[in-house]
C-alpha cells in the first residue's frame, strides 16, 4: 500500500515511510516510485506503462512528503519551480544534543562522493553553498524537536550540517549519532511542501506529521 495525500490529474503526493527509495536504483531494491506506477495502473486499469517521476529527492532513511508528476508538462513545470526555489520544504527533526541557539542560519559548503555529504572550506572543488533555517519546537530529556526549512537543496543537507554543529539526527549513524533510537530509519521528516500548481498556478500546500511526534 501507498500513503496517498493528494492526486489530481497532474501530481501524486505521497508519505513516505522510513527505509524505502524514492526511486528505482538500478538494484532489486524496492522504490516507492515503483509500488506507486503500479498502483496507479491498478486504480484506473491502465494497460501500458505509467508515466510518474518525483520531482525533487528525499533520503531512504527520511520518510514524509514526496511529490510525483504524472505528466511530462508537470514534471518540467514543477522541476523549474524546484530549481527556482518557488517552493517551501520544511521538515522536522529530532536531535539528542542542543544546537548552538534556540533558532538560527547554518551556512557551510558541502563537497558528497561515496553516498555521504562533508562539510568543507569554500574553496575546495566541487564545494557547493549549502543554508538552512532551523527552530527549537520542543525540548524532551534526551530528545530536541527542530523544524528545518531548507533554503537550499543539497545532498543530505540536513544530515552534514546539523551533525557538523554537534547535533546529529537521532538514528543517523552515518553522521556520527550515537544516541538510542528505536524507529526504523532517521528522524528526519518532510512535513511540509509548497509548491504552485503546474497548470493553475495555486500555491499547493501539504502537510503530513511524522510517526514520532
């Protein structure tokens, strides 16, 4: 089963749960993208192949907020509008240790190879500009909920600048997290998306609270 958010003749917005690709890899390892084409051809019989691609990425061990275009249109539509930064991607995120402020900007360069993102100087190859608005939304003993709004759309992001400030997400090994977490994947949730409509241009938004809130 998929977790459907919204569908019209143009986007399928969907949940992700923790542990599954966005999209196929090339491997026999299942993808969302797949159970959601042949859900797809199930609901409305369809005989050949459905055209469905997600529009922007989310990590195997993130679950939340995926949208997919159903269309070719759509999809060039709404990958411009990614590219543009004409849409708000807000997660939620758990952490063991406090980050620096109750709020704030984190700004770094990242560098990624081998499946993982480094923060480095400036001026190494290859650095790309990596920024992010973070929040403080509830403190737990052990355990700190932020809200994250990417400004930027780097390659686990979120994962290599929070861990290189001394906060790792809870569950993130591959980031140095060293705390219990008793979950499947990562506590990193995309709980809110933005985005205009392809056809009618409405601001779309979606909502969808993660499993450990």
């Amino acid at each position: 089963m998929i977790d459907v958010v919204f569908e019209d003749n143009h986007l399928l917005v969907l949940n992700k749960p923790p542990g599954l690709l966005t999209q196929p890899s090339g491997t026999s390892r299942e993808s969302l993208e797949e159970k959601a084409k042949n859900w797809l051809k199930d609901k409305y019989n369809k005989p050949g192949n459905v055209f469905l691609e997600a529009i922007h990425r989310l990590d195997k061990a993130a679950s939340g907020i995926v949208v997919f275009a159903k269309t070719s249109k759509a999809l060039s539509r709404l990958t411009a509008e990614v590219r543009n930064r004409n849409v708000k991607k807000i997660y939620h995120v758990l952490v063991g240790k406090h980050p620096p402020k109750n709020f704030g900007v984190l700004e770094h360069y990242l560098v990624h190879d081998n499946f993982r993102a480094t923060v480095v100087d400036k001026e190494v190859s290859g650095a790309k500009p990596a920024k992010l608005h973070y929040k403080v939304i509830i403190e737990r003993p052990e355990q700190i909920l932020l809200e994250v709004e990417l400004i930027t759309g780097r390659y686990h992001q979120i994962r290599a600048q929070l861990a290189s400030v001394g906060s790792p997400i809870l569950g993130d090994t591959k980031y140095g997290s060293k705390d219990a977490w008793n979950f499947p994947g990562i506590a990193l949730h995309h709980f809110h998306f933005e985005i205009p409509h392809p056809v009618t241009k409405e601001m779309l938004s979606f909502e969808v609270a993660s499993r450990w809130e």
